[in-house]
C-alpha cells in the first residue's frame, strides 16, 4: 500500500495530478475513474471508520 496520499488516490491507490479533485468529507486525492463510485464511497466508510478506533469519551 503507498502512502503518499497528496499523490495517489485514496480509493484505487493510482497516480494523480497535483490539482485533481478532492473528496469533501475527508479531503483525500480522488480519481477521475473512482470519482461518485461506490468504491469511494466505501473507503471514505472505512476511513471515518478507523478514525474513532481506541478512543473512548470521558464525560461518562
């Protein structure tokens, strides 16, 4: 897995262009191909996803 996000798409890990579209809610790189796919739907789920692992509130 490559992790020059400013590079590659988030979704199919491809080389993009410096100035390529951005997917609003996690402002990552995507693709002209992956771009409105449900593919980039489901690796921005995956990435909100992992974001909140491990951490727990602490006004309980």
């Amino acid at each position: 897995m490559n992790n020059d996000f400013s590079t590659t798409c988030f979704v199919c890990e491809e080389p993009v262009a410096k100035d390529c579209l951005r997917n609003p809610s996690i402002n990552l790189p995507v693709c002209e191909k992956c771009r409105g796919t449900e593919n980039e739907q489901r690796a921005v789920n995956e990435l909100l996803e992992g974001m909140a692992d491990g951490f727990v509130c602490g006004c309980i």
